[in-house]
C-alpha cells in the first residue's frame, strides 16, 4: 500500500523562524499536495505539484513556498513563521487523473508560539 | 469555481441508528466525487468514490449516489456503530486538479 511520511508528528516553533515541512511517498506518483486543516473550515490547498519542479498555488498560499526537486519528496516551507499558521498540516500525493484518490499522511500539528 | 458544501456537525447518534450526512456540490463539467474518512489521530483515508452520474460508492456498509440533477452525493448507513465515530469529509475532484473538501462533519455515536 501507498506510503505518505510526514517528518513530524507535533512541531513547536517561534514567531519568525523559518520552518520545514517535509512528505516523503513511495510510490511513484506525479501529483503531490499540502492542505492545511483547521476546525470548521476543512481541508484548505496551500500549493500543489504536478510533477518534478512544477507547482501551483492553492487558496492560501500566502506566508508559504514549496520545494519538489525529486519526485517522492514534498517540502512545504513557512519563511518567517506566525501564530495564524498554528495548524494540523496534510501531505498527500496521487496518480495523474480525476477518478485518483488522495493517498495521505498522518498530518503535522504545528504550533507557533 | 468547484467547491463543496456539506452538513455541519456535529451530529451525535445512538448505535443501530440511520445515518444520512449531506453534501452538495458545484462544478463545471462533470467532477469525480469521494467521501473520506479520518478516525481519531489518523489520516485521511477514502471511504467511497463515485466518478459519473448515478454511480453509487459504497464500502463498509456505507453508501452515496452521484446525483447530477441535484449536485449532491449524500451518505447513508443504515445501522451505525460505536467504531464509525469519525470525521466524514466530501471532496470532489476535476480533471487532474486538486481535491476539494468539504468542511467536514463530526459523527459521534454512542452505545
């Protein structure tokens, strides 16, 4: 079965440091996503990747950049962290194709104090 | 542009109860449509799919019917249990776009 790895389970952070998120798949797919995850608003796109290098903004990609500079590797990026991105973040990735399902990972809860 | 609306939570059930969580959504063109679940300290996980009209999904006793002239993929479950206490999330998906989500619904149920 599908892998998605995210490196942190919980992750404590100060106002303006920059962060690191990573998400690792396995299995070869193209597209890859950060969604961030807040009560009563669901799951919000930050950016998606099609493919090596290739990106687009989601709804709320500001105050975040991303990285895919190898296929299975995902990294979302907050430049200079602040308590409004305190959020359980979800890495998922696919194979091309609307009728894919999203295969995710276990989500980091980040905080930023 | 493409989005979700479903059911606001939460919603509290005893077990052996009917469970019906809506969801309606808007689209261009003719989307693909999941239901995912996530149970306490997990992931997101895919619960049921349905990928054009009048399609049924269905996994786990659980079931939802893409209905084009409604825009609505509703799901059902005739008999729930303690263990289906979960985060229900509907989702659609265009082309090789994103997924979009729902704000989720919270089901509880009790013994």
């Amino acid at each position: 079965d599908v892998k998605v790895t995210q490196s942190s389970r919980y992750l404590v952070k100060r106002t303006g440091e920059k962060v690191f998120l990573e998400c690792v798949q396995d299995m070869d797919h193209e597209n890859m996503f950060w969604y961030r995850q807040d009560p009563g608003l669901g799951l919000r796109l930050i950016y998606f990747s099609y493919d090596v290098k290739m990106k687009e903004k989601g709804d709320i990609p500001e105050g975040y950049s991303v990285s895919r500079e190898k296929k299975e590797r995902f990294s979302l990026i907050l430049e200079s962290a602040s308590t409004n991105q305190t959020s359980m973040y979800l890495c998922a990735s696919s194979l091309r194709g609307a009728n894919e399902k999203l295969f995710f990972g276990s989500g980091t809860q980040l905080s930023v104090l | 542009g493409n989005s979700v609306t479903q059911m606001e939570g939460p919603v509290t059930l005893s077990e052996e109860a009917f469970l019906t969580i809506n969801c309606t959504y808007t689209a261009t063109g003719y989307p693909s449509l999941f239901w995912y679940v996530q149970y306490p300290g997990e992931g997101l996980q895919l619960l049921l799919k349905a990928t054009k009209a009048d399609d049924k999904g269905s996994n786990k006793g659980f079931e939802a019917t893409y209905r084009k002239e409604t825009t609505s993929f509703h799901l059902e479950k005739g008999s729930v249990q303690v263990s289906d206490s979960a985060v229900y999330f509907c989702a659609l998906r265009r082309n090789n776009n994103d997924m979009r989500f729902g704000a989720g619904t919270r089901l509880t149920v009790k013994p």
